[in-house]
C-alpha cells in the first residue's frame, strides 16, 4: 500500500513519488505516516525527515513548515528542505561551534533564541551527516533535484 | 567638413557600442529564460498551499483571522517591485505612472510604500512619499530570504499595527517578450473568495490540529502563502526586466548598425573625393610641366 508524497519549498519542488511510509518530526513529536492515515494538518519542527519506498530508506533535513496528511497524499511544505547528501558538513559544523561559543556569553532572550535554533539546525544535519558516513548505514541517496 | 580621422574614431566608438549591446542583449536574454523557469518552479508551493487553505477554509471560518479583516480604509501600503537598473526600457516608468493614476483615484487616503528595486526607491523619494521599507540588490537567483524584510514591514504595518488598511502591490507582469504589463493586485486583507473551491476539487473528511487550534496552523501558513505570492511577483519582475533589456539592447544593436552604415559611406565618399582631388591635383600639375 502506498501513496503520493509531495515536497516542496518556497522556491522548487522537490520531490513527487509514490512511497510507502514517512516519519516526521512535528511540532508535537515525531509521527509515522502510512497510508490511509487519518487527515491531519501539523506543523513541523527542526528534524530529520524519513522516507521509505520497498526497500528503501531516504533521510532528508527539515526546519519548519507544514504538513498535510490525507489518506492517499502527504504533503510537505518546508521552510529548509535539504537532501541528506546536499548537506554541507563543514557548514554545519562550523555553524555548531559558533553558536555553542556565543551561547556561553550573556545576551539577549530573543538572540539567544536564534542562536538555540541554529545550534539545533546545525546538530541535527550533523547527525544525519554521521549516520551516512557510518559503517552499516543503510541510508541511500535519495532521489528528487540537486541543487541549482 | 569633417576630416577622415574623424570619421574614423567615430566609427570604431559606434561599432564599440554595438558590441557592447549585442553582448547585454544576450546576457539579458539567457537571464529571462532562468527568471521564468523560476517563476514556473515555484507554483508548486504556491498551489498546494492553496489547495490547503481551501480545504481548511471548507470548514474553519477564516473571518476572525486579522489577514481577512475588511476595516475602513484611511492609509494603504504599497508593495512596490521595480529593477535595480536601468536599460530596461519603458517598464519602471509605466509603472510609475500606473501607481500615480492609482493614487490619484483616491485622494481620501494616505500611502506609505516598501519597495523591493532600486528604481521603484527613488520615484518614491522623488515623490515624497513615506517610505516604511528599502529592500534592494534582490538577486535573481537569490533566495526567498532576501525579500523577506519587505514581507515582514507589511505584516508589521498591516496586521501588528494595524497601520495599514489594504496593501497592495505593483509589479510588472510578463506576457511574452515583447509585451510586459504594469500590473496592480490587492495582496491584503486576502479575498476569502481568492479560497473558494474550485469546482470539482477533492474535498476529503475533517482535518485533526496538531497543535489541535487551527489558529496557530493559520498563523504558520497564511505568511508563507503572502510570502509565496510576492516572491513569485519579484520572480515574475525579473523576467519582465531581461526581456524589456533584451528588446532595448536589440534596438540599440539596430541603431548602432544603421550608424555604422551610414559613417562608413561618407567615410568611403570622403576618401574618394580626396584621391580624385590628388588625382587632377598631380595630373594638372604634369601639364603644366608639359606646356613649360
């Protein structure tokens, strides 16, 4: 059993395709889609995004946006949408250790807040960066358009 | 009578000219075809999140949020999106003109602007408008970020203040090359006819919340749905902008041809005339000569 899964940015379309299961970070926790799922409409968090068609497994990063689950479509509006070999690691990283050096200094609340979000941005692309180069994962390169 | 060096240097400056507007003439018309593609890539965004807002709009009332609010109408922004530069042809100033004529159907109201274009910010200082908003040197390949400071003015003004009564915005749409039209649209308080299902469309069973107030899902959506629409009247500018330089460029190639023909001519007259000159110059001289 599967369904239609859209992604899509701002600025292009990513992805159309026929899959099997998505998992999702939502503002109110992680949640599985298969189909025939219930309508619902949630907000999305900083996360990683999971797609899986027969065998396959794809992992995207998302920040943000809205989803909207129908019993036979999914689809994602996402402020950041990356594939997970688009990530740029040593963005990331550096992005990281910024924010966690500014972080240890006062500021202000709505500052720090900024920085608490980037600091996350930047952890979980490092995270899916990680599984990638890790021995064993089974994480494939997904499919939909490079960058431009 | 101008000397032939003259006519010379003029000629190798025209011919300069030339390459130079052959060369911005294909620039610009490589540019258009990337400004339209974008354009074309994001309707997707723009379409699902329509198709969203229909649903959800089947059910909630959209009528308590602020974006709907139909209020008397004292101050308007206006969205102004013009170019950067120049050599664009007529499209700035048509549009200019337009929002001079908009402005002038409706004296009872003030206007305040935020502009997106170089060109667009200094009409309105020239006009001595109030200017709430400067956003400039947008690239065309650039991100959505980079307008967004323009969208973030008006929700401030329109929906956090509640300054401005309506907001609407001007851009120059694209029809073909050789056609591009001011255009003018009213972006705020969105039409909740704008979300009528179309006829036909799915309509599936109730929507849960997650967080379970649609408000907050509202909240979340209808920015990115006003973001999406500037975005792509910015995009849409862009194509407009390189097909209007395109058409200028190619004029001004025409010209420049036009001029070279007509100098090479004299040029190739004057020449004539100085060797015929020399000619019976030395020849009268030899028989002078002669008859001595």
């Amino acid at each position: 059993m599967s369904f239609q899964l859209t992604l899509v940015t701002q600025e292009k379309s990513l992805l159309t395709e026929v899959v099997d299961f998505v998992q999702a970070k939502g503002v109110e926790g992680e949640f599985g889609v298969l189909t025939g799922h219930t309508p619902f409409l949630t907000l999305l968090d900083v996360g990683e995004f999971i797609v899986r068609k027969g065998e396959s497994t794809y992992a995207y990063f998302v920040a943000g946006g809205i989803v909207e689950v129908l019993p036979h479509q999914v689809t994602v509006l996402a402020d950041i949408l990356e594939r997970e070999d688009e990530i740029d690691a040593g963005r990331a990283e550096k992005a990281r250790n910024n924010a966690e050096k500014a972080l240890k200094e006062p500021m202000a609340e709505d500052t720090r807040v900024l920085y608490q979000q980037a600091y996350r941005r930047a952890s979980v692309r490092l995270r899916l960066v990680a599984r990638r180069s890790a021995p064993g994962g089974n994480i494939q390169t997904p499919p939909g358009t490079g960058p431009n | 009578m101008a000397s032939l060096r003259s006519i010379r240097t003029r000629i190798k400056s025209v011919k300069n000219t030339r390459q130079i507007t052959k060369a911005m003439e294909m620039v610009a018309s490589a540019k258009m075809r990337r400004a339209q593609q974008r354009v074309l890539d994001t309707r997707p965004y723009a379409d699902r999140i329509h198709e969203i807002l229909v649903r959800m709009g089947t059910r909630s009332s959209f009528s308590t949020h602020p974006y709907f609010q139909v209020k008397p109408v004292k101050k308007v922004g206006i969205v102004l999106v013009s170019t950067d530069r120049g050599l664009c042809g007529p499209i700035n100033s048509n549009l200019f003109r337009s929002i001079l004529k908009f402005m002038g159907e409706r004296p009872e109201v003030e206007f305040e602007f935020v502009t997106i274009g170089k060109k667009g910010r200094d009409f309105v200082r020239r006009s001595g408008r109030k200017l709430v908003g400067v956003v400039d040197g947008v690239k065309d390949r650039g991100p959505i970020t980079e307008i967004l400071p323009a969208t973030q003015v008006v929700i401030e003004e329109f929906a956090d203040k509640g300054e401005w009564q309506e907001v609407w915005i001007f851009y120059t749409q694209f029809i073909s090359i050789m056609s591009q039209k001011p255009m003018m649209e009213r972006i705020l308080p969105i039409k909740p006819e704008h979300l009528q299902p179309k006829e036909g469309a799915e309509l599936s069973g109730e929507y849960l919340y997650e967080p379970d107030d649609s408000r907050e899902i509202l909240d979340v959506l209808l920015p990115r749905y006003f973001e999406t629409i500037i975005f792509q009247r910015v995009l849409e500018n862009f194509a407009s902008e390189y097909s209007a330089r395109m058409v200028a460029m190619k004029n001004a190639t025409t010209n420049a041809k036009e001029v070279i023909y007509g100098l090479t001519l004299t040029y190739n007259k004057l020449r004539q005339a100085n060797i015929t000159k020399e000619i019976s110059e030395i020849s009268s001289g030899a028989e002078a000569i002669q008859q001595g």
